[in-house]
C-alpha cells in the first residue's frame, strides 16, 4: 500500500495535496478530492511541482482541471520504474501520438493573442475573487505575461497560429536587462499560459510543449538569489534616521500658498501626506524586526497583535531605585548595584521589583499566502505599536475622522480608501525614492556580495540573516520566517563570515591537552 510522505489540506479543506514515499508514484505530489457520498477519491498529479509548497500552489489549477475532465484526471497511474529509461521515453512517446490524434480530430484553432492573453488573466482573476489565489500572486502572474506580450509584440506576432517551435528562442536576449530569477519566474508563468490554455484550447499544437525545447531555460546561479540583499547596520541607521528626522517631518512643516503669483499666506501640507509618512516610517521599523513579507504587513490587523509587558532589570534604574530606598529609610537595602544585579539577573520577577522598566514584547500571528500556514513572531515591536495606534487615535479625532479602530482593522490602514490596506505600490515607491537617493549621495555602502539594490524584501533578508549570523538556531529562524530550511540556507549562504570568524579562528590557549586512551576492540 503505498505510503504518504507529506500532505496537506487546501483549497478551504475542499481537497489534499500530497505526496508518495514509494510505489510507482514516489516522489510525485498529487491533488486529490473526496468524492460525495463515497469513499472513493478523484485526483490528478501535479506534474510541475517539486516541493509541498509548489504543488500547494498550484493546487488551484489542478482542482480545475480535475473538474474540466482534463484527459490525466482520474485515469490509473502508469506503473514505470523511474530507472527504466527505455520505459519513459516510450510513455512519452504514447503521450504524444495521442495528443497528436486529438489534434487531428479537430483542428489547431487560431485567435489573437492579445485576446488570449485576456483570457488567461481573466480566468486567474476569478480565482482571486473566489479566494483561492492571492492577488499579490495574480498580479505578479500578470506582469510576467505583460512581458511575454511585448516580446511577441517585437517578433510582430498577433495570432496564436504564428507560434512555432522558434519563437522563444530570443526571449532570454530580450529580457537581458533584468535578473536571471524574474525571467525564470517569466518563463514559468509563460510555460503555464502556453500549457493551461493555449494547449488545452487547441490553440497551439501540443507538440510544441511535447518537444522539451520550446522554452529557453534559465541557469538561476547562487549570485542572482541576492536581489533583495540584507542591509547592513550603518546602512540601516541611516535609512531609518532619514525616513525619521528628514523625509517624515517635511510632512509637517507649513509651506506658503500663492495666488496670482503673490504670497497670501501660510498653511499646513496636506494631511494624508501626514498619515502616509508616519505609517511609512513605523512600516519600515515593523518589517525588519519581524522578518514579515511585505503583504504580510500589510494584512496585519490588530487583532492578530498581543503586547506583554515581560519587564527588565535596567541598570541604572536599579541605582536610582536604591538611593531612593535608602534616603526613605529602608532598613535591609544593603549591597552594591553589582550585588542586586548578581542576584535577581536581568529579567524582571514581579511588577514591583527594583530596577524594573517596561519592556514592550509584541507577539504577531500571520499566515504566509504562498504557503498557508499559520506562524507566531515575537518582536521588540510593542512600543513602537503601542506609539503607532496611540497616533492613529489621535489624528481620527484631530481631523474628525467618523472612524473606530477595532481588532478587525487593519494595522496600517488608509482612512481615504475606505479604511483598508495602504498601498504597497506607494510604499515600494517612496522605499525606491528614499534609498537611491541616499546611495547616489554616497550615504549608503550596499551589501559586499551583491550589486543589488535594497528593496522592501530587503528588511526580511535582513531579519534572517541577522538572526542566522548571532546563531539563532535555524529551525527556528526558518519556523519564524515561513521557510523550510532547504530554502533557507539556499538563499541566504552568502553570510559575512567575517562576522563570525571569531567561531573559526578562535584558539584555546593554555589549555592543557588530555591523554585519551583509545580502545581497540579488535586487539581484545
């Protein structure tokens, strides 16, 4: 019987993803659905995938095409020994004759390709708004088929019948000016698109896919996974520094208005300039002390916040707190600062013990949208929100704002879209701004391995790195980011080993060396 190697519930608990640990069929990741009133399944192999999280994304596509009655849905699986070359070559070869016959019963259609494209996007779309697609991921999709389009557009192809076994061949070229991962991100959307629709539609001969060499392909080395590099400490410090003294207190300065090209006054800049750049500021701070992707953020909402108050012992309210015991006539505060400090440690007991001050540790709940699962984050982030709704609350009732901030708003909403998301594109843009305009300063150094600029996806990179570099234990750092641990040290080998080179070169001096005496059991 064969055995399940890792599944998972998707689609709202409509089916399971999973994959086989043996058998004819290991290593392949399948949807697969109950059928109603039975205890029979439906299910169709998701031929792409390569992790649990690929076939859970694909897992959309796959329960369509289950119910469309795509020609490998709910046919038995082909048993193959996946040694037996010979074997495969002639299930390819099986695969395309009866393609090919389908083909002849009814002739490769023709349309626009421009309609085609519309199409597509209108089908991912309507995934978007039944909730099984992120829309962050559909726009990502539709980008990437806006590109192909324009390719096309060069090769001045407008129907689907002038697409040959040639016509990709340039693609690579044509796109040389972006990163080895966004075109391999391209072409995996392009192969979709050719493959769900325009081969299913009979708009293209499927043995055009048959032939393994329609599609360019694109060889992702370990240098371009640095495009969104970790940004370092004294780069960080100005950044922060900017967007805090510089960038967001413009937003409140009074400027001089005009009429008739003569000055008539002073007023206060525009309010949501206001709100937008505080929002800004505390999204930047909030994004890199929780290793958060930028949609995550984005969908925060207060209810998914807790803030403990866990108290530390502070140094020097310990001092004050001491003095001020003795001059009030305590008879059993003796011992030094040192003494205290030796004896209760750093973390604060109870809410009354001496030296104690607030420490504000906030705890967030977010479910990744590539993978789905749910994760906790602890950060130093509680003062910093605590600061943020304290002046959310305040600009509402400054500006008479009809609005309540309930645990179902939005963490960083916008009061003039109905109180919903801030714009990410916005955001990305002012980022854009802010940082290349401090680099072309020469304010900022960049990341020593990568020629990249920083980017939004740069406060995460920066998050686990950080933790990686202090020795945070890579389960857990992998558990807090939403990364399996492959994923993890794929792209983030490119630690500054400098930094812990102290771990390498670090030589024990004097100690004294122990005569071990080795047993060899063979001489007995």
């Amino acid at each position: 019987m064969p055995v399940i190697a890792e599944k998972q519930k998707v689609l709202k608990g409509r089916g399971i993803v999973l994959r086989y640990a043996n058998g004819n069929s290991a290593g392949k990741y399948f949807y697969r659905e109950l059928l109603k009133g039975t205890k029979k399944y439906r299910y169709i192999c998701i031929e792409e995938a390569t992790s649990l999280e690929e076939a859970i994304e694909m897992a959309s596509d796959a329960a369509i095409a289950l119910r469309e009655g795509t020609p490998q849905a709910n046919q038995p699986i082909e048993k193959i020994d996946p040694l037996n070359l010979l074997a495969r070559e002639e299930k390819l070869q099986r695969d395309r004759e009866r393609l090919l016959k389908a083909e002849k019963r009814g002739e490769t259609k023709s349309v626009s390709i421009e309609s085609a494209i519309d199409a597509f996007l209108g089908k991912q779309y309507k995934r978007v708004i039944a909730g099984t697609f992120a829309r962050a991921s559909y726009e990502h999709k539709k980008h990437c088929i806006w590109k192909v389009k324009e390719y096309l557009k060069s090769k001045g192809l407008t129907r689907t019948s002038q697409i040959n076994t040639t016509t990709f061949d340039d693609y690579l070229e044509f796109r040389s000016n972006t990163t080895r991962i966004l075109q391999a991100r391209e072409l995996a959307v392009l192969g979709e698109f050719i493959k769900s629709y325009l081969v299913r539609n009979n708009y293209i001969s499927s043995n055009l896919w048959l032939s393994g060499t329609f599609l360019p392909k694109v060889d992702v080395r370990m240098v371009d996974r640095m495009a969104n590099p970790a940004i370092s400490p004294d780069d960080w410090k100005k950044i922060v520094d900017h967007v805090r003294e510089v960038w967001r207190p413009k937003a409140f300065e009074k400027e001089v208005y005009y009429q008739d090209g003569e000055a008539k006054g002073v007023r206060q800049k525009s309010r949501r300039s206001m709100w937008y750049r505080t929002m800004f500021w505390h999204y930047i701070l909030f994004s890199k002390n929780t290793g958060m992707s930028p949609e995550e953020v984005l969908k925060l909402k207060w209810k998914n916040v807790e803030i403990k108050d866990v108290g530390r012992i502070s140094r020097s309210k310990l001092e004050e707190d001491l003095e001020d015991a003795r001059d009030e006539g305590y008879g059993d505060i003796e011992g030094s600062v040192e003494d205290w400090l030796g004896d209760i440690g750093e973390w604060a007991q109870s809410p009354t013990q001496l030296g104690r001050e607030e420490r504000l540790v906030a705890y967030i709940t977010t479910i990744r949208s590539k993978t789905k699962q749910a994760r906790e984050i602890p950060c130093n982030q509680g003062r910093e929100l605590r600061r943020l709704i304290g002046y959310q609350k305040k600009f509402l009732a400054d500006w008479d704002i009809d609005y309540k901030i309930t645990n179902d708003s939005y963490v960083f909403f916008n009061p003039w879209m109905d109180f919903g998301q801030c714009s990410q594109a916005r955001f990305r843009q002012s980022w854009r701004t802010i940082v290349d305009n401090l680099s072309k300063a020469g304010e900022l150094k960049g990341h020593k391995f990568s020629e990249h600029r920083y980017t939004l996806y740069s406060m995460r990179s920066t998050f686990i790195e950080d933790h990686l570099l202090k020795g945070t234990d890579i389960f857990l750092v992998a558990r807090i980011a939403g990364h399996d641990v492959k994923t993890l040290m794929q792209t983030y080998e490119r630690l500054d080993i400098r930094k812990r080179a102290e771990e390498i070169t670090n030589i024990n001096y004097g100690e004294i060396k122990k005569d071990i005496n080795v047993i060899n059991l063979l001489d007995d």
